[in-house]
C-alpha cells in the first residue's frame, strides 16, 4: 500500500503516519525527519536543508526529490510505503508520480488532516521532539512518561527551532501558497480522503483505518 498524509504543519501527519506504518508493516518516511537526520550528523545535505528550514521555506524540489527517490529505492519500499511531508509541492508530486509510473506503480491513497490554523499554532506551541527516534510528543494531549525525556529511547526532548511561533506562521504561509494545491491534485487523481484531525488522535487513527481498509 503506497500513501501520502497531506495537511498544514502541525496536522498531525507525523503522528497517524507512524501507527498506519505499525499497522501495516510498512516504512514511514518522513522527508522532515530525513533532513534532521542529518542536519543532526553535520552533513551536507544537513546543512543545505537548515538554511530553508530555519526561515519556515521549503528546501529546493531538486534537493527534495532526488532525496526522496533515493530512499523509495531501498528494499523495504516494495511493499509500500507511508509518505509523511512529500510531496509538498506539485512539481515534487508530479517527481514522484513520474517515478513510481516507470515500474508500473502509483499512489493508493492521498490522506488529507484537515486542522484550522488556530488549532496548528497551539500544537507546534506544545510540540516536543526527540532528535535522536524522531518520536513526538505535546506537552497536554500526548505527554512523555517522564517530563524532557523520550518514552522511547530516553533522550532529551527539545523544541524544534521551527515550532517558534514567528516561523511557524511563515510555514503555514508556505503551506497555503505552496502545498495545499495538492489537495486538488490528489482529488483529480481519485485517490483523496480527507479526515478531521481536530479529533483526539485514537479517533483520526480509527477513520484514517476505515479508510484504508
Ligand atoms: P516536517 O518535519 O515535515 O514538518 P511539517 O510538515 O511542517 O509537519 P510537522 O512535523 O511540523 O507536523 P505533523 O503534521 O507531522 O504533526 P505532528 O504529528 O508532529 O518539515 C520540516 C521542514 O523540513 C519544512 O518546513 C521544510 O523546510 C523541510 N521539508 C520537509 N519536507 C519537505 C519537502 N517535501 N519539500 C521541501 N522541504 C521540506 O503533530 C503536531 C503536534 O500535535 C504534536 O505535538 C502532536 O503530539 C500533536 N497532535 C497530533 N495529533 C493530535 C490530535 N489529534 N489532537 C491533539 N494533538 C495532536
């Protein structure tokens, strides 16, 4: 099963895009999770990505794609994947049509996490991260065992500099201009849902499964 989780910053993606990928057996491939990676072991494609991240911009498609395609190569993508940040702009998903039309594939489903802007600016507010598994947590509706400390693997917790609130207004702003069109698109192509993320999260996962089943 190929999916792509669609919705502003905040959404939620992250978080759904992680249970479907347990759920089904399937990798989670979070482009933003990728160039922290990175960004984390100083390399250059790290620091490349930093420039664009730090501002709220996206990071260039050319860097974007070939990234991402790179990483659709590795074996555990055959039999499916779950795309969580890519495509977010149309000539990246017309990249990744393109690619998956030449083996004779293509997208199953194009899940939209519909939130309101107000709600997304409270979230980053309370996002905490850890760099090291990439979990996440919120400080009210999904805190850690332990404040600061990563459920799963026991690093610190941090703020992504990208959650302060002056550059989170910037990528919601990159969001409208840039990647809501793909809403549209996916909804040509037959293969969009779209789902409540307001909804406490068990709930979005249920009808996320309703779905997909
Ligand atoms: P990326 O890491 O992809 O950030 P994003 O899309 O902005 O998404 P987020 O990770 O911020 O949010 P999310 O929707 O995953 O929400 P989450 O589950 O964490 O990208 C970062 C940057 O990298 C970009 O700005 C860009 O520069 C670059 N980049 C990445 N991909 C790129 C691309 N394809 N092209 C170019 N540049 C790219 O949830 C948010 C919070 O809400 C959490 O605290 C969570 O616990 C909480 N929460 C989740 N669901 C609920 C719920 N139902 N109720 C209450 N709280 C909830």
């Amino acid at each position: 099963m190929k999916i792509i989780m669609l919705g502003p910053p905040g959404a939620g993606k992250g978080t759904q895009a992680k249970r479907i990928a347990g759920f089904y057996g399937i990798p989670h491939i979070s482009t933003g999770d990728i160039f922290r990676a990175n960004l984390k072991g100083g390399t250059p494609l790290g620091m490349e990505a930093k420039k664009y991240m730090d501002q709220g911009l996206l990071v260039p498609d050319d860097v974007t794609v070939a990234m991402l395609l790179k990483r659709l190569e590795e074996p555990d993508c055959a039999k499916g994947f779950v795309l969580d940040g890519f495509p977010r702009t149309i000539p990246q998903a017309e990249s990744l049509k393109e690619a998956l039309a030449a083996s004779g594939k293509h997208i199953d489903f194009a899940i939209n996490v519909d939130v309101p802007d107000e709600v997304i600016i409270d979230r980053m507010g309370g996002r905490r991260a850890c760099v090291s598994c990439g979990s996440t947590y919120h400080i009210a509706y999904s805190p850690p065992k332990t404040e600061g400390r990563c459920d799963v693997c026991g690093e610190a917790l941090i703020q992504r500099d990208d959650d302060k609130p002056e550059t989170v207004g910037k990528r919601l702003d990159v969001y409208h201009e840039q990647t809501h069109p793909l809403i549209e698109y996916y909804e040509k192509d037959d293969v969009l849902d779209n789902v409540d993320g307001t909804r406490p999260m068990d709930e979005v996962f249920d009808h996320i499964i309703e779905l997909l089943s």
